[in-house]
C-alpha cells in the first residue's frame, strides 16, 4: 500500500484544478451550486458527499467550488487508482490519500463455500475442497459471494476451525443465505446435490496509515474530502456507507480537533452525457453529541460509530434525490413537470436547476410516505399510463407541449412557418457546425468508442454497478482532453508541410514562417471546435423540436395528440390536488410559501426557490 502523502504544493494544486475544470466547464451545460456558506471558511473539515456518480469527475467538481472559497480538499482514493499512469500522477499532484479496499485486492477462492444449519446455526460456514488454514483466512478476513442483482454479500471471518470449517462475525443476509443454500426460507439446509458456492477471499487489511495521515491533516486545519458509499455507482439510491467516515469524524474530535462534517449532494441530470446539468448542494453541518465522542475515546466505539452513521446518511440524504429504483425516478421528473404546468411563477425554463431538484426531492419523499394510499396508488397508475402514450407517439411531455399552438384559429397557419423557421436555422447552424465536426470526428468517434470499452470494463469488475455509466464521463473528459490537443498538432505539421510545398496551394502568403503557420493553427483550431461546439448544442435542440412540430402538422395525429393534451390537463389537477392534500403534513413550510406567492412582483422573487426553506426567505419583506 502507498504512504500518503503531504498535501500537494498549493500552485501545482491550482495548476491542476484550472486544467481539468475547464475541461468538465466545456462537458457540463450547467452547474449550480448551493448552500457554500455552510462551508467554514478555516478550520479542519470533512467533505461527505453523494451518490458518487461520476467517478472522478465528482471530486474535481468539489475541488473548484472549494477553491472558489479559498480552500483545497484532499480526497481518500482507491489504492488501484494510484496504479493507473496518468489518474495515479494527478492523485499524487493534489495529495490524494490512497487507501486499499478489501474488494479491491479480493482474489477467487479454492473450492465453494455453504451452511449447513442456517437455521439453527447461521454463523457456521462450511467449504467443499477447501483450506481455510491458509494465511488468507484469518479473524477479519472478508469472504465475497458473486453477485446478485446488482450487489456482492460480504461476510466476515470470526474464526477459522479447519480446513473445512469458519465461523463468521455476523449471520449473513437473507441473499446471501439463499446463495449459501439454494433456498429462499431458512427452512432446513442446503438444497439436496448443492455443490456449495463460488467465492473471493481478501486478507484484512491495516489502515493505520490513512487514518493517521487524515488526522494529521485534520488537525493542521485541512480539508479532506470522502465519497462515503466506498465506489462510483451508477444507482439511482445512495448505497450502504463505509463505517470509516464516522471512525475519522471521531478519531479527530477524540484528539481535540474541532471538526465539521459538511455533507454535499451531488445531483446530476443525466450524468454521462455530453454538455448535462448538475446541481451541487451542500447541506448542514453534521452535529455530532459530545457523548459520542465521550464513548468512542472510552471504548465503545460501536455505539459511537454507528450513531455518527445514522447522523451523516439523514444528512446526505436531506442534500440529495435517492430513488428505490429508475422506474420511480422517471415517474417522479414527469410528476413535476405536470405539476409545474400549473405554477403561477414557472415560466419554462427559468425554473433554476437547484428548485428541480428540491422539488424531486419533495416529492419523492412523499411519494415514498404516501404510496400506500389509495389516491397515490390511483396517481401513479394514471401517471404510467400517461407516460406509455407518450411513449406510443415517441414524444415526451415537454415536446407534447410544443404541439399546441397558441392561436386557437387556423393553428396550422401558424405551426407551418414555424416548422420552416426552424427547419432554415437548423441547416445554417449545421453549415457553420461542419468545419469543426469533420476536422475532430475522429477525437469523437475516439472517445465514443474507448469510453465504451472502459464502461465494459468496468462493469465486469464491479458487483454493484448497472451499466456502469458513473465512469464514462470521466473517460470521456480524458480521451478527448488527450487526443485534441494531439490532433490540433497533427493538423499544425500538415498546415506545416503544405506551406513548404506549395503554399498551402497558394493560400499562405509568401515568406510566412512555420513559427506564423504554428502560432495560427494553434489559435483558429480551438476557435473552430469551441464553434462547432456552441453551434452543435443548438442544432441538436432544434432538431429534437422538430419532430413534435411534424406530428402536430399530420392530420392522422392531431386526434391522437389532442386526446393526449386533454389526459394530461386532467392529471395536473390530479398531482396539484394530491400534492396540496400531502403536501402540508410533510413541509410545514407549504403554506409559508404560498403566502409569499402572492405579494409583489413575480420579478421580485422569481429568483427565491417556492419551494425554499423558511430561512431563505429571510430579507424578502424587503423586496416586496
């Protein structure tokens, strides 16, 4: 395992951050940030932060807010990504500390594993050719089942009896039951002709160092940076929190270091995708009770540790969206469109990103409180049902809005030039965006295709990830953030060559350098791709508009559209009502806001979220 390292130099930390922030400006459309002055503006903190959804994309996002407040952050990192060339240079530039996780150094056992008495005794694991008195089997040793639905079981060596017999610290889950017996009940033992369970083996493995190099880091005032759930993932939940976080919380408070937890929520809409939106929120200080502290520096640390956890995942969860699953998240994001349409303060798409997503987080949370409710139950059946006939006409329901025209009379008179309208932009915009696509199609296709590959790859190697999308932003940022500036020399030696052949066929002026021709390319190449960029980014909205404008233009779909435009009127009034029914029991501050609703100018506080907690609308007397 590495040592861990001294904090970075404070210019190469810059240095590092400018360069790859520009780079993740250039992906993003969009990011907004809120909640910073919760951040201390000296003394030593812990950043907790999720879902990791973007691999490491998550942590140079934080490391530019952070720098904005004139602080630096250094981040706990997988071991293995220190043996990458390039990550493992640019983890040791910013004084990442390395720490070696057991899943990561995990290797295949000998033999299969199974219980034989879950019932009566569940703590007893038995191995079918095995040797458990193997030096990898020893008190603290991990044992991981294969994965299922999406996660490993862990279970955990207590002691080792024999070759062929363990006895583990805790009874496993009732997954990892049925995969240690091919049962679903505990009901008898294994399965007759069971031949027992695959499975991987890791050694303990000693952690002082890091905990020893973060209170040192702790206590002289730093900042260090944690993504708690212990992996990128790609879940639409956070997943279960690594006890370590509470054991660095306690571990410095116990010295005397006055620590503050900050959780952050980092909120991405479609993360892997090119020029998406993000929100990043930072939420409340974590209180930690001084009798935790108390019990952790006396010894019962468990108790310590595990009310630390509670405390810290009520915190992430307060600054983030966490669905069960992406059916309910999808139902949630058309919910509030739906409920939007009736809003006397949305105007389209001046609702701010960081009001979305409170409000999917509201609404999810009563979704999640009420959805045993017969008229929650009804919602969400009529909700589905909506979405499948978008789904019918390949629309979705901000597009279906655009197939309505404002003008009750002759409203194809009106649709007609705007389809035209759209459709001569769309073309001039591909014109300008042609140059930039056709010199750099081959970093895109690049990008596209290595970034594939290193998603299968990590997709094989993880026992919790879905499609393994949390890490193809980063892949992304860094093929193309290596291979344009490559390509933009490859293009500067051809401009080069041409010149001294012939001029760039008459083109370049007589007597212009190659230092001229360099200094040029150098300059007009980027401008050409930052154009293509920006020209591209509005092409492609043009052109997803115009096929809800060619469908409301087909007599064989104005039935079908109108028919669709009338169930959703009938089901906004169905979310505004159940929302104002529950709405109330869940946030007292409902009422507040409907209050400040209707006083002033909608100018005045369009800006101040409806949605907000009642310290935020402090001052707003002043306004109105």
């Amino acid at each position: 395992m590495p040592v861990p390292r001294a904090p970075a130099a404070s210019w190469l930390y810059d240095v590092v951050v400018k360069v790859f922030a520009s780079m993740v400006d250039i992906f993003f459309r969009e990011i907004q940030v809120r909640g910073t002055w919760r951040v201390p503006a000296d003394g030593p903190i812990i950043l907790v932060a999720g879902p990791h959804a973007n691999q490491f994309v998550d942590s140079v996002i934080l490391m530019r807010i952070l720098r904005t407040l004139d602080r630096r952050v250094s981040w706990l990192m997988a071991e293995k990504s220190f043996h990458r060339p390039f990550i493992g240079s640019m983890a040791n530039m910013i004084g990442a500390v390395p720490i070696s996780r057991a899943m990561d150094i995990a290797k295949p056992g000998e033999g299969a594993i199974y219980m034989p008495h879950p019932a009566t005794n569940p703590l007893l694991l038995k191995g079918i050719g095995t040797d458990f008195t193997r030096p990898d089997f020893k008190p603290g040793s991990s044992i991981y089942l294969p994965s299922m639905d999406g996660g490993s079981q862990k279970l955990d060596v207590a002691c080792v009896l024999g070759p062929t017999e363990i006895v583990l610290r805790n009874a496993p889950s009732r997954d990892a039951v049925s995969q240690l017996t091919e049962r679903n009940d505990l009901i008898g033992g294994s399965v007759a002709g069971f031949q027992g369970s695959r499975y991987k083996i890791a050694p303990r493995v000693d952690q002082t160092e890091v905990y020893d190099a973060v209170f040192r880091r702790l206590e002289a005032g730093g900042c260090i940076g944690i993504f708690p759930e212990g992996g990128s993932h790609d879940r639409t939940s956070l997943l279960p929190l690594k006890a370590g976080i509470a054991i660095m919380a306690l571990g410095s408070l116990a010295r005397g270091a006055p620590v503050t937890i900050v959780p952050v929520g980092m909120n991405y809409f479609s993360a892997h995708k090119f020029r998406s939106r993000a929100v990043i929120e930072f939420g409340d200080a974590v209180s930690i009770s001084s009798l935790l502290v108390q019990d952790f520096r006396e010894g019962r640390k468990r108790d310590a540790i595990e009310g630390v956890m509670s405390e810290i995942s009520q915190a992430l969860v307060s600054v983030t969206v966490s669905a069960p699953d992406y059916e309910t998240l999808t139902l949630i994001r058309l919910a509030r469109h739906l409920y939007l349409t009736r809003m006397s303060h949305y105007d389209g798409n001046k609702f701010s990103l960081a009001s979305t997503t409170e409000l999917n987080r509201r609404l999810l949370k009563g979704y999640n409180g009420y959805s045993h409710t017969p008229e929650m139950k009804t919602l969400t059946q009529n909700i589905k049902s909506y979405r499948n006939s978008l789904r019918n006409l390949q629309l979705t329901d901000h597009q279906l809005l655009v197939t309505k025209s404002n003008h009750t009379h002759f409203p194809l008179a009106f649709l007609f030039p705007k389809l035209l309208y759209r459709l001569l932009k769309l073309i001039i915009l591909s014109i300008l965006t042609l140059p930039g696509l056709l010199l750099f199609s081959p970093v895109f296709l690049l990008t596209s295709y290595i970034s594939k590959v290193k998603t299968a790859e990590a997709l094989a190697e993880s026992s919790v990830k879905i499609r393994a999308s949390d890490v193809m932003a980063t892949w992304k940022i860094l093929i193309a953030g290596g291979l344009t500036p490559i390509f933009y020399t490859f293009y500067t030696i051809i401009a080069i060559a041409l010149n001294a052949h012939n001029r760039l066929y008459g083109f370049i002026p007589p007597g212009v350098s190659a230092w001229v021709i360099a200094w040029c390319s150098y300059t007009i190449l980027p401008s050409i791709t930052y154009a293509a960029l920006l020209f591209g980014e509005q092409g492609m909205d043009l052109f997803k508009a115009l096929y809800p404008l060619m469908l409301s233009l087909s007599p064989r779909s104005m039935s079908a559209l109108e028919a669709l435009r009338e169930e959703r009127e009938r089901l906004v009034l169905q979310v505004r009502e159940t929302v104002d029914r529950f709405g109330g029991d869940l946030f007292p501050d409902c009422d507040e806001v409907e209050k400040w609703r209707l006083r002033g100018t909608r100018s005045l506080y369009a800006q101040v979220s409806p949605f907000a907690d009642p310290q935020e609308l402090e001052g707003l007397d002043e306004l109105v």
